[in-house]
C-alpha cells in the first residue's frame, strides 16, 4: 500500500490526523471525519486504498455490524484485516478503515445499502455478503425494492465477484441471483411483512416456514448450500457444526452462518472459522453488560421492527426489568411510526422502563398494547431502581443508544 | 395502565391460509359476520391488506380504534385480509394503509378484481385511507415509473407523482364543517393529489405537504383519506373518534386518564413542529 501517489499519501496522513483530534475531543471515534477531509483531498482514494486487497463487503439492512465482526474473527486466521468495526459505513468511513490498516492483506467493509454500488465498484470486491432487506428509516431512505434492484444492477456488472446471500429472504435472492457466482445460505427470516410481494412480476408469494415460491411466475427460494438449523449449521457436504456462539440470538446465529460461508470463500474451513466465532463476545459495544452504579446492565440495539423482534429474542424473562430508549433523530428515521409495527405484548407482567426522545411515542404504544410501564428521564433513573447487583438490559434505537454508551463513558 | 380487555393485538400478519380474526378468535359467541344492519353491537374492523400495504406503523390505526371503541363498553372484530383473499363486504370500518410502489399496484390490482372494498363503501361502510390507500380510493395513481395506474373510483380525486418526495411532520387545520381540533402526522410521498367536486378536503396545511396545493387529504360521506402517517390515529384521537362516530352513533367522552398519554404525545408533536 505503500505504493500511493504522494496527493493520496497526504490525503491518508491529513485524514487520520483529523481522526485523532476528533477522537481527542470526544466528537466519536473519529472515523468518519478523517475519511471526509482525505476523500476532499483525494477523491479517489478508497479505490487506491482498496487496490491489492481481497475485499469483502457486508451489507443489509440488520446484523452489519456484527457479521462483519464475525467475518474480520475468521479471516484474521489467515492474515491482518481491515475493518471499520464500529460501523461507520459510507465512503468516508472505509477510507479510514483502509487507511488505517494499509498493510493488511484482506478487508470485511459494512457498507450501507445505498452505497454498496458505488463501494462495489470502488474497491473491486472479492465477496459480497447479503443479508436482510427490511422496513427501515424510510424517511430517508430508499424503497427497499428499489435499494435491491440497484443491487442486481451492480452485482450482474461484477462477473469476478462472490455474493453470499440469504436465499430465505426473497428481496435478497432476487438481487443475488443477478451475480455470477453465488452462494445462498438459508439464515432464516423472521420478520416477513416486506416481503409478500414477488421481486420479479409483484404476485403475491406463498410461504412457508422455511420456503417461499410466486405462485404466478415460478421465482422460488434457490436452493442453499449453508443452512442454519436451531443451534446447527449444515455445511455444503451435508456436516453438522454446533454454533456454540458466546453471541445471542437467533439473529446472531444466523449472522454467523454468513461469515463462515464468506469464510469458506478464502478456503477456510467451517471448524476453524466457527472457532474464530466463539470468541467474539460483544460488536461495538452491542450486548456488553457494562457494570453500572453496581447493577449489571445489558445493551442492546434496536433500530427498526426486524431488530425489535431479535432484540426481543434475547430479552432476559421478568424478573430481569427492561429499558426501552427511542430517539428520532436523522439516523433513527425522523418518523416513529414504525414503532406500532413492532408486537410488545410479550413485556406484559415485566417491570418496564421507557427513556429517549421519544419516550411518549413508546408510552401511547405500550399503553396499546396494555404493557405497564414508568418513564425515566436518564438511563441512570433507571439504573437506580434495579435492586444492587441485579441485572437491567436496555433496548435502544440508534442514537439513544450511542448517548447511552456516551453516558457510560465509551467504556465498553 | 388503566385499560383492561381481550382485544389485544392482531397477530402479526402472515398466515396465508385464512383470515385471521385477534380479539374474536378467542371468543366462543364469536360468529363471523351478520348480514347487514350497521351500528351492530360489535363494529366490525376490517384491515384491507396488511400485508402489501402496512409500510409505516399502519396496525396503529386498527388499535386506537378497538382501544377507543372498547373504552366505551364497545366491542370489535378486527379482520386482517390478506392480497390473496376476499374482501368481505359487510364491515364496518375499513381500513387500507401505505405501501411502496409495487403493493400499491398489485395491490389495486387486486382489490378492483375483487370489488368487496368498493361494495362495502357504496354500502355505507366507513373507509379510512392512509398514504398509498388513499391514493388508491381515487380514479388513477403513479406507478413506480410514474406511469398512471387505475384506482378504486371510491372518492373523487386522482394522484400524480410530484417532483420531490415530501417528507417531514405535518400540522393541518380540519375542514371546520367535522368539528375536529389541529391535525399531527408525519408524511412521506411523492404523490401530488388532486380534488375532484364530489369530495372535500379535509385539512388546510399549516406545516408540510399535504395533497400538494395547500390542502390535505379529503372525505366525502364516511370515506376519508389522508396522507398522515404517525400513525394518524394515534396522534388525533377526535379523528378516531370521528370515524367511530360514523360507524357506532354518538360517543360518551373518555375518562380523563384514559387520554393523558395520548394528550400528551399529541401535546408534544404539536409544539415541536414551527408553527404550530
């Protein structure tokens, strides 16, 4: 990497200086704000960073993040690996993870779903992985059939490239089944209310537990050679591998059956990479317990219906209370709508506390759905009800989130 | 919490195979539907296609209605029809929500082929339309090219597609005529709506989009149709009320306690908007 024209090198140097003040100051980590004043400065400097490496690319809407934690664990059995790990996913955020790791051979990238196109045609992807297409952020986001047809288009334009694709999510298939080469692996999907309507003519799908078909056109779930199965996954020679996670969840599991089919794509096998797995115990500060005022307190984020239902997959039972903090801010979605499209019944009889910016738009819902329920002002207000050294797990949106992780000091 | 009953949420939606009934299901009196007289005891909650068109929080509006509806010793049925079935024709209260380009079309598609929604409303039943449902109670929409799409004939107005999506919280001032206090929403459209002389609108803007020439929404007999999300119910519980009213005559007010949050959301979504 060392190769770069002098412009780009100073660009590099000037962004991760930036980086660091901002780091310093407290501003975040830093990732994004160096990338946006050395991309100024070179505006081809993703491509030029990326140049040599064996990339891979994980996009979705939910489980980014944390599959991209995953795959990083599995390749770094086979050398050093680039990752914007704390999810800064736009061009400025992979300049910098690019640029911070110049001497590593591979690169896993989370990129946001409207950028994969440009990304993919920027850093020459070796693998894409391809995980959920849901309701999220509408409000600044695209329709998600539109977000999935841009995505065949730049797939079916990148012969070389690998996809890795949930063929139980019916938006996904569709747009992988434009790539060349591709392996599906069935993950599972749970929420299913965006997808009722086939990608190909618009007919209405039939579904099963685990299958889907249009019923006017044919399109049909594609074979997969990866499959998760409870607590196990199916290799492509039909072996069976305990997960074993020290992650959650369902959603987590199925995470984790992405990144060891991503991981056979680099020729490294399902045991070694499961065991790459087990050692990941928290992704950017999501399901760390943190000790906080000497309660135990859990955190989880939730940033749209699909992630409320697998955040809820991992809810500790009453006695255990709940936070739930919601903001609206430009990253949540400024519209909480959504908020009615997620079931809360199931936190009937749990103790529930209800915090963020938007805590009365969580007190009418819960009110609805007939969960009690107090309102907080501070997450701490909450802590401090939880009898000492008893356990509290917090669900928050994403900015509620990033303030609670600000509040606890960035100590996770 | 102050509420108490049986008519919890509807289960999520997505089984296929027959219509599911949440709240009744439960019930052994329970025995589908009657034939005519409206204003029967249980109103009868019908929601048009949960699964095309319930982009944005549209179950919401089913659960303010049996919420308000139970509060007042009135009960319901609530009954999700799905794109692949029926629609019945003797509900109530019809609710059809927003939904991306696609759904929208098939789901017009559908609901043409099947007429029961057309029939209900030509019956007397009351309609509430949100977002793309309320496009698709006009004559014609946008494809997802722009490209005009035949609606249900319902309500007298056609929409078009507009230059730039309108996206943000909306404040709108209802028709004086329905008696009810300022509308909160949030809307999210590129559709520009336009009015023919058989409906009415039913807000002025105040703050946001709206139908695109300074009204929002319209209503005509007991169709009404808007383009607020939030969802609309929540946030204007008199508009529930309105709806209610239509199906189930005049409504005792509410315990005071039973509308604090619902006060205060509202309270809330009021001030934050400029203007308002």
């Amino acid at each position: 990497m060392s190769k770069l024209p002098l412009r780009a090198r100073l660009a590099a140097t000037i962004g991760g200086v930036a980086g660091q003040v901002s780091r310093l100051a407290g501003r975040g980590d830093g990732s994004v704000i160096g990338g946006v004043i050395a991309l100024r400065l070179e505006p081809g400097l993703l491509a030029m960073l990326a140049a040599g490496r064996q990339v891979v690319l994980v996009t979705g809407t939910n489980g980014k993040t944390t599959t991209t934690r995953l795959i990083t664990a599995a390749l770094e059995s086979v050398g050093q690996v680039a990752s914007n790990a704390f999810g800064a996913n736009m061009e400025a955020g992979l300049t910098t993870a690019l640029g911070q790791a110049r001497d590593a051979p591979f690169a896993v990238l989370e990129v946001d779903e409207k950028y994969l196109p440009s990304v993919l045609t920027a850093t020459a992807a070796r693998a894409v992985a391809l995980l959920n297409l849901s309701r999220d952020q509408m409000d600044r986001a695209a329709e998600i059939w539109l977000v999935a047809r841009r995505w065949r288009d730049a797939l079916a334009d990148a012969p070389d490239c690998r996809v890795i694709a949930n063929a139980d999510d019916p938006l996904i298939a569709w747009a992988a089944a434009a790539a060349k080469q591709v392996t599906w692996v069935a993950a599972g999907q749970r929420w299913r209310e965006d997808s009722w309507c086939c990608p190909v003519c618009g007919s209405h799908l039939v579904r099963s537990e685990s299958d889907w078909r249009c019923g006017e056109c044919g399109f049909a779930k594609p074979a997969a050679s990866w499959v998760l199965d409870g607590q196990v996954v199916l290799d492509p020679a039909g072996r069976r591998h305990e997960l074993g996670l020290a992650l959650p969840g369902r959603a987590n599991r199925a995470n984790a059956v992405v990144a060891l089919a991503v991981a056979e794509t680099f020729g490294i096998g399902a045991e070694l990479a499961l065991a790459r797995l087990r050692t990941v115990t928290s992704v950017a500060g999501r399901y760390t317990t943190v000790l906080r005022r000497g309660r135990n307190v859990r955190l989880l984020l939730a940033k749209n219906p699909a992630g409320w239902l697998e955040a809820f997959d991992v809810l500790k039972p009453a006695p255990v209370p709940v936070l739930l903090a919601v903001n609206a801010q430009g990253p949540d979605g400024r519209d909480t709508s959504w908020l009615w499209d997620v079931d809360y019944r199931l936190l009937r009889g749990q103790r529930v506390f209800v915090a963020g910016e938007r805590r009365l738009d969580l007190a009418v819902r819960l009110e609805s759905d007939e969960v009690a329920f107090q309102l907080v002002e501070r997450v701490d207000d909450a802590v401090d009800e939880v009898e000492a050294g008893g356990d509290l797990d917090v669900i928050a949106n994403y900015t509620a989130f990033q303030q609670i992780r600000a509040a606890f000091g960035r100590t996770t | 919490m102050s509420t108490t009953g049986d008519a919890g949420m509807p289960e999520q939606a997505g089984r296929p195979e027959g219509a599911s009934r949440p709240g009744g299901a439960s019930r052994p009196d329970d025995g589908g539907y009657r034939d005519g007289g409206r204003g029967a005891s249980r109103l009868r909650l019908v929601w048009v296609y949960p699964d095309l068109l319930s982009t944005y929080g549209d179950r919401g509006n089913l659960l303010v209605l049996e919420r308000r509806a139970r509060l007042r010793g009135i009960g319901t049925e609530s009954v999700l029809v799905h794109a692949d079935q029926p629609v019945p024709r003797q509900g109530d209260i019809y609710l059809i929500g927003g939904g991306e380009d696609l759904p929208q079309i098939l789901a017009g598609h559908r609901l043409r082929a099947d007429g029961g929604l057309a029939a209900a409303a030509g019956l007397g039943a009351v309609v509430f339309a949100v977002c793309a449902g309320y496009q698709l109670i006009g004559s014609e929409f946008a494809g997802e090219e722009g490209q005009p799409v035949p609606g249900l004939e319902i309500a007298d107005l056609r929409s078009g597609r507009g230059d730039r999506r309108a996206v943000g919280e909306v404040l709108a001032d209802v028709d004086p005529a329905l008696g009810l206090p300022r509308l909160t929403g949030f809307e999210n459209h590129q559709g520009v709506t336009r009015l023919g002389a058989g409906v009415r609108p039913l807000a002025r803007v105040v703050a946001g989009t709206g139908n695109g020439d300074g009204t929002e929404g319209a209503y005509a007999g007991r169709v009404l149709g808007s383009y607020l999300h939030g969802p609309a119910l929540v946030r204007n519980p008199a508009l529930a009320d309105l709806l209610l009213g239509w199906a189930a005559g005049p409504l005792p007010e509410l315990p005071a306690a039973d509308e604090e949050w619902g006060r205060r959301l509202r309270d809330e979504r009021l001030a934050a908007v400029p203007g308002g």
